[in-house]
C-alpha cells in the first residue's frame, strides 16, 4: 500500500473496496496505480473477498493521469495497472460518480463492470491534451461500443454522460441510490459468482457487427486532415481504433504504447498541457484568498438589446439562469427579442437544439423597459453603444434602483470602468465582464477591475462568467483593457504592412499555415470593415497625432465592406463565400504607397509573422509590467478563448518562448530604429531577454 494513503482498502462482507483518495480529482497521482495493484493482490490472496468495489472519494472517480507527471519518469504505468485489474481472478466493479476521465476510465474499462451514478460523465479526452490514451482505452473502449462510436469519443474527447454510455455499451448499470457505496457493493457480491468474467477486450460482438469499417476509417482522416492540420493525436487515436478492429489486443496495445510515446513529449503535447492549466491559473485571483465563497448569479439583467446585449442574454439563457433584457423603446426591445429568436431558430435548423430546448431559453429571457423590474437581479450587464456620457447616466440609473450587493457590470471593450464605477456611489462593486462576440459562443469574458473594484465583486464576477461557461480572466482597466489593447498592435502592423508591399492573400496564407482556421483578412471581410471604420475615424478626430490606416478607409470608402458588399480584402462571386484575391486591392495599396512614399518591398512569410506576432508580443509585456494582467498565463488564456489563437501554440506568451526574448527583443529593437515610436522595446521584455528567463513566467516587475 502507498505510504499516501492515496489508495485505501477495505473489506465489508465478501466485497473488497478499493476506494481512491487523491484530492482535488482523484488524477492517477504518485502512488495511485501502485496502490491499486497492491489491494488487488491483497484481495485476490484473501479466501473471504469474492469480489471488489473501484471507487472515487469525494465527487470524482478519477479523472485521468496526473496531467503534471507527463513528460516525467512514471514508475508503473496505467497500462500495468489496468492489465493488474483486467487479469484480477475476482471481478471488480467500477462504481463511478462524477467524472472517469482518460486514465480513470481506462482503468474503469479494464473493470469487469461498470455501474454509475445518473450524473457521472465518462470520456477519454487524451486528443485534447496532443496524447493518446496509453492505458490500453482504445483497445478495451472499441471492443466494448465499437468502432464508430470509440472513433467519436477518443478523436473528440468529448464527455459522455452516464445514460449515453449506459446505451452505447459502456456502463452496465446506473443506480441511483443515495448510499451509492451500499449500492456498488451489492452489486459486487452479486455478481461474484459469475463466471467467466467479462473482459471488455475480449468480447468482439459490437466489432463483428460494425463489418467492414474502411470507410469510417477514411472519413474520419479526412476530417482531421482538414480540422486538426497541425495535431498528430487525432490521427494516431484512429490509427489504434483500427488497430483494435483488424489485430490482436496484444498488437493494439503494443502500438498504442509506440503512439502513446511518441506523442507524449511533443510540442504540441507539451503546449497543449500548458494551455490546460494556464485556464485553470486564470481562475485564481490574488488578494482574494480571504473572500468568501461566491454567491452564483441566480438572475441577471442585461442593458441594452443590440447585438452584445441580446448575445449575452442568450448566454444566461443557454444556462437555465432567468435574465431581463432591457431597451428604452419597445421598438428597439422587439428588435432585439427577434434577433434572438433568429438566432435560436437557427440552431434548431442545424439541429444543435430542439424546438423544446429553444422554447425553454426563450421563456428564460424577459423583455422590460423600466428599470424598476430589474431592481431585484443579482448583476446587471450595461452593453449600450460606447458613449462615455451614455454610460454615466445608465450607472447612476442603476445605482439608484439595483438592490444592494448588486454586481454593476460593464461590457464596455475599453471605456476606463473607473468612469463608470465614479457614477455611483458603489464603486466596489462595479467592475467590467467584457464578452466578444458572439457572446453567447465565444469562451471569453474579460473581468476588468477598477482602481475601486471589491476583490469580492472580481470573484463573483469570475464565477458568473464560469457558470455561463466561459472562462473568465482578470484585466486591469486600460483602453482596450488587456485581450483587445494586445491585438490591437497586431492589427495595426497587419495593415501597414499592406503599405510596404504584403498582400492580404499572403498573410492570411500564413496565418492559416499558423494554425488560425482563417486568415485575419477573410475573417474581416465576414465581419465587416465598417465595423472598425467608425472606431479609427473617432479616435483620428480626437487625436491628431492618431496613425491612420489608409488601406481599409479606403476600401471603406469605396464601398467593399466584405462579403455583404461582394468585395472587400477579397473578391467574391455571387453565393459563394471563397475569397478570390483581387487585382484592385493590389491598385489600391500601391496607390497608397506612391501617395505617401512608402517603397514596396517583398516581405518572407518568417517576416510577417514576427511582425504581427512581436508585436502583440511586445505590447503584452508593457501591459504585464503595468499590473495590467496578473500574469502572462492570463494573456494567453484571452488569445485562446477570445481570438483562436491556435491552441497547439500554447498562447501568444508560450509561443514567443519558443522564440526566445532574446531574440524577439533583438528584432524590436531594430524595428524601433527603422519603424519609430510604436515598436519602442518594452522594458519587460528587455529585462527577460537579459536574464534569460521565459515570458511566459513574467509579471509586474520580473
Ligand atoms: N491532473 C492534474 N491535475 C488535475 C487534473 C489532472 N488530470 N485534473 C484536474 N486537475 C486539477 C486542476 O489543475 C485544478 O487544480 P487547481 O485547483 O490547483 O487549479 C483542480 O484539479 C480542479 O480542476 P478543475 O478543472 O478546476 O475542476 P472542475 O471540477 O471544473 O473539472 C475535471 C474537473 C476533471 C472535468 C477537469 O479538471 C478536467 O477535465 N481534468 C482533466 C481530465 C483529463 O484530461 N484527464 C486525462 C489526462 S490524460
């Protein structure tokens, strides 16, 4: 037995419990697997045990590898401990509640039963960390449901809820039963008479009744040729799933360890785990140690029926969480229920949610005009038109009529929330929760405090914005507070560069081989070039000095304002949406360049990628070295979740590691020379470039 105790050891009756104790989730820890080897060889030496119980403490039965020890030495593995339990003489059931997960359920397929709670999740989510499960899943989970159906469940990830796996064939029984222990070991002593036990590798029914599975196979690959150009994982999990149809388990097991190893220490394995727990860090507030537990937002209010609003709307909708929706005018409040019900109406026509479902969150949102209806709601979202003086009065409203304890947010995408917050006479607890479009889809809420903001209202803010499913992370207040005002130097660069001779097919190509699943470019032309129009043209009249960016104005001008036009970076033909390079965006940035003296030159793809992404970069570490961000970690998790920077890349910090600061500071600093001001090197970088240390670990002052 380990001397943690992370596996206990129990005999009630003729059932041994096996009962695993490794806080926060049950993850196969050090002394775990050899723990579980250790009472099973205990039990099966043992004439009173029959048969044993597996078994999570707490809420988790496991929920996979110790993400951490990857890419370290692991004394035994999970296929040795799965192989202990498989070859067990007494069959052992696996009694899970809450998550098995990856290891944890590889070790529950190695189980000769499987019974559940009704609210247990299962899943082998390894493709999401750049792995295969190398416990022998592929092998046991394809014997046991299949070849299509372990195809959907190992390339995605994704997981499987207990009455789904009930039906596919992986959970026996689901109980539900308050004493869920009681219950599991009944059902143990029940079937310990059974015999011969059921060895999910064995059985071949699903396999032989699948046939000839070839083309499966084939769709599959070529789906993830096109959705997962730059992850091996995806294929290599087909690759052992066919494996498990067409070879022996030895030989699947032999490849999947081959596979497994390969994958392991990978860049895009290794990129992959920091991303998992860069979200988790981006959830811890500093300062907040001694807050108490959050209250959820139980019922919110949005201001505001334009496009955010109703967007976020929709996202307390999509939760089950009631939310009032208000307009100042009927008109503008019909407007915006309307959208919604579009939108909604639309999933249902792609089948992603029933009539039932969409009806369900319909009713959820209520459309009010008086603010006296939305006094009682735990937080109000503000998501009106950034009008500084507009957004004053609505606070002051607010402060008026919301009850006390109220969160007053602003979804506001760079209005200082100190302005906001000075409207009131409640400072503490206002404070930004800025969503990117489409709210209701996109994964990011940017939680912006104020120089006033209680640490209270940040963490029940970032709990709301858990609850709603998205992963929150903490910014200061700043124009464009942290996720925008970083990719702002990006986008910038991105458009001068078109002055010096890049063409907006060869940077979207680029960014595309970058892993982008479009280029910036097409992606604009989807949204629209007005939308960013307006914004330069208010920030040039109030600043003199303001760079303006030729190109798109006058694209702007001349009518192309992306795909609703037909033409805007790209041509494109009538109903369709392929971007054809066009000739006269090439007329229109050399006239540019001949109207301002600026010399056309060929740029390399190494080049303008440096270019966008340096950059970013460097305005990230002035960002981080004014206490902007709490850490580098945040800035990536806002690059995943906010603007799909590719995720194998790890996060904008991450990735400029792999460069190196050195010389990332190097190149910013010829670039200051040569371009001026705007590439000015941040100090902070100039600091980790000198003490050779990684970006990723900067914060304030590092
Ligand atoms: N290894 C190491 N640590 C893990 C872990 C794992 N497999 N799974 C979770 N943790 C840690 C988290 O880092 C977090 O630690 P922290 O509190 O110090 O930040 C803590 O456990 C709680 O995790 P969190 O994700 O915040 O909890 P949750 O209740 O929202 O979700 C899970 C629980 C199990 C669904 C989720 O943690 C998860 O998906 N884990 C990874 C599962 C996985 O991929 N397993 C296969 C590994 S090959």
């Amino acid at each position: 037995m380990s001397e943690k105790q992370v596996v206990k050891y129990r005999v009630t009756g003729n059932v041994a419990v096996i009962s695993i104790d490794n806080p926060p989730v049950n993850a196969l820890g050090p002394g775990v697997r050899e723990g579980i080897i250790d009472a099973l060889a205990q039990g099966n030496a043992d004439s009173a045990v029959e048969a044993f119980v597996l078994i999570g403490e707490g809420r988790n039965f496991m929920a996979g590898a110790d993400i951490r020890q990857f890419g370290g030495v692991r004394p035994v593995s999970t296929r040795t401990s799965a192989a202990a339990i498989d070859a067990s003489a007494k069959p052992v059931v696996a009694a899970i509640c809450g998550y098995a997960l990856g290891g944890g359920l590889e070790h529950a397929l190695a189980c000769h039963y499987r019974i559940s709670t009704p609210e247990a999740k299962v899943g082998l989510p390894e493709v999401l960390l750049g792995i295969v499960p190398g416990g022998g899943g592929t092998q046991r989970l394809t014997h046991l449901v299949g070849p299509e159906a372990a195809l959907d469940i190992i390339t995605t990830g994704r997981h499987v809820g207990a009455y789904e796996a009930q039906r596919i064939g992986i959970i026996d029984e689901i109980v539900d039963e308050p004493d869920f222990l009681a219950a599991s070991v009944r059902f143990a002593a029940r079937v310990a008479i059974v015999k011969p036990l059921p060895r999910a590798h064995l059985l071949s029914e699903k396999i032989e009744q699948a046939g000839d599975q070839a083309l499966a196979f084939d769709d599959a690959r070529k789906f993830h040729t096109r959705k997962s150009r730059h992850q091996k994982a995806p294929m290599h999990a087909i690759a052992l799933i066919e494996a498990a149809v067409k070879g022996s388990f030895e030989e699947g097991l032999a490849l999947e360890q081959t596979l497994f190893a390969e994958l392991e220490n990978s860049e895009e394995a290794k990129a992959l785990r920091y991303a998992f727990f860069a979200e988790r860090e981006a959830a811890k507030i500093p300062g907040a140690s001694n807050v108490p537990k959050p209250e959820p937002v139980s019922s919110a209010a949005v201001i505001g029926a334009g496009t955010m609003g109703s967007g976020i709307a929709m996202a307390f909708a999509d939760v089950g969480t009631p939310v009032k929706l208000l307009d100042v005018t009927h008109e503008a409040l019909d407007k915006g229920m309307k959208r919604i019900r579009d939108n909604y109406a639309v999933s249902v026509k792609r089948g992603s949610i029933s009539q039932s479902e969409m009806d369900a969150r319909l009713a959820k949102i209520q459309g009010v005009v008086d603010y006296a209806d939305i006094s009682d709601c735990d937080a109000v979202i503000e998501a009106v038109f950034e009008r500084v003086d507009l957004k004053q009065a609505i606070f002051r409203k607010l402060d008026d009529v919301m009850k006390p304890g109220a969160l007053l947010l602003s979804n506001s995408s760079a209005i200082d929330i100190d302005i906001m917050a000075q409207a009131t006479k409640r400072p503490a607890d206002v404070a930004g929760a800025h969503f990117f479009a489409p709210a209701n889809v996109m994964k990011l809420c940017e939680v912006v405090r104020g120089t006033q903001t209680a640490p209270a209202t940040i963490a029940r803010t970032m709990k709301m914005a858990r609850d709603l499913g998205k992963i929150g992370a903490v910014a200061g207040s700043c124009d464009g507070f942290v996720a925008n005002r970083s990719r702002t130097s990006l986008m910038t660069e991105m458009m001068l560069m078109l002055e010096e001779g890049a063409m907006p097919e060869q940077v979207d190509r680029i960014l595309v081989a970058f892993g982008y699943p479009m280029g910036f470019f097409a992606v604009n032309d989807m949204s629209g070039l007005d939308v960013s129009y307006e914004g330069r043209q208010r920030r040039a009249a109030a600043d003199p000095s303001y760079r303006k960016l030729h190109v798109p104005d006058r694209l702007v001008e001349m009518g192309r304002k992306g795909q609703k036009t037909g033409a805007g970076w790209y041509r494109y033909k009538d109903g369709d949406r392929t971007p054809h390079p066009d000739d006269l965006v090439k007329e229109v940035i050399a006239s540019v360049a001949r109207e301002f003296g600026i010399a056309q030159r060929t740029f390399s793809d190494e080049e303008i990628l440096h270019r966008l992404l340096f950059a970013s970069v460097n305005e990230a570490c002035r960002i981080l070295d004014e206490g902007r961000a709490y850490r580098a970690s945040d800035i990536d998790v806002m690059w995943l979740y906010g603007f799909g920077f590719p995720r194998h890349r790890g996060g904008l910090m991450y990735w400029a590691d792999t460069i190196g600061a050195a010389p990332i500071h190097r190149q910013v600093t010829e670039w200051h020379e040569r371009y001026g001001k705007r590439w000015e090197p941040s100090p902070l970088l100039a600091r980790v470039a000198e003490s050779g240390t990684r970006l990723r670990d900067a914060g304030p002052q590092s």
